[in-house]
C-alpha cells in the first residue's frame, strides 16, 4: 500500500491493510475509525483522511485502476498476537539499528508475543532507539515511554 501519504511508512501501511483488507474502505475511513487502530494515532488518521479527500489523489487512483493497475485484496484480521515474553507490549522502532533491520527486528518482536506501532502514544510500551532517531525519540521521551537501545531490545528478547 505504497501510495505516498505523508508519515504512512511501510509499518502504518502494513496495519492500515490488516484493518482494512482493500482500498474501497479505506478510501472512506474517517478519522476516528482511523485512530482506533493501535499504532495510528490522530496525526496519521488525519494525514490519511487528508490525502484521500484530495481530488488529485483520487483522480491517480482511478487513473492508475484505467490502466489495470489492482491493489492486491487482503482479508481483514486483527492482529494475531503470538504468546510470549513480550506479549502485551508494544513497540516503536526508529533510527538505524546495527545488528538488525528494523524489518526484522518488528518481526522478531512480533514473533516474541509484542506489537509493532508505527507512532508512540501513551499505550507505547517501549521506543527502540537506532543511530540518528528523530522526532519517534522525541516524543517517547515527552510522554515518559521507556526507551531502548538495540541491545536492550535484544535483552528483552532473550538474546545477547
């Protein structure tokens, strides 16, 4: 789901398919349908509904449909959450991690029984800070949200 919204990354993009399982619905999502997905908060509900009321945006989308391009349907889930060590937390990742992609890393925590969020908000368990975290850094420490290191990630998972 690579449509270019501003702030919708590929993890956002990943929860925003899962809620939604096509296009069709979520083109007429409203903000607060948006926001009750964990990990979207009222920014990127707002940036998503912003975007698809655009008429350019629109008209791209049908154009691209005229030209056979077709989003792939997914079913909709909720999020099947493995049990584990990290089993009712979630995560945040941001900036460059050494030893693991950040796509691994989501999975690894995934698998362990965690969450992976694309923005911090109050129900952010934990900030798993890389090399150059921004503004994801900023805000978990304006909130109080613990923040890890790669290492500390690694630790909580049982690995060294």
């Amino acid at each position: 789901m690579a449509l270019g919204i501003p702030d919708v990354g590929a993890g956002v993009a990943e929860l925003l398919a899962a809620r939604f399982g096509d296009l069709e619905p979520l083109l007429e999502a409203p903000v607060e349908t948006l926001e009750e997905i964990d990990g979207v908060g009222p920014v990127i509900a707002r940036k998503v509904v912003e975007f698809f009321a655009d008429e350019r945006h629109r008209h791209e989308l049908l154009r691209l449909r005229e030209l056979g391009v077709r989003f792939e349907k997914t079913k909709p889930r909720e999020t099947a959450a493995h049990e584990g060590p990290l089993t009712g937390k979630t995560f945040v990742l941001t900036g460059t991690l050494r030893a693991l992609s950040r796509t691994e890393a989501g999975e690894r925590i995934v698998a362990a029984g965690g969450k992976v969020a694309g923005t911090v908000s109050k129900k952010t368990s934990y900030v798993v800070a890389g090399e150059a975290a921004g503004s994801k850094l900023a805000k978990a420490q304006e909130l109080g949200v613990a923040v890890l290191d790669e290492a500390g990630l690694l630790a909580l998972l049982g690995e060294s």
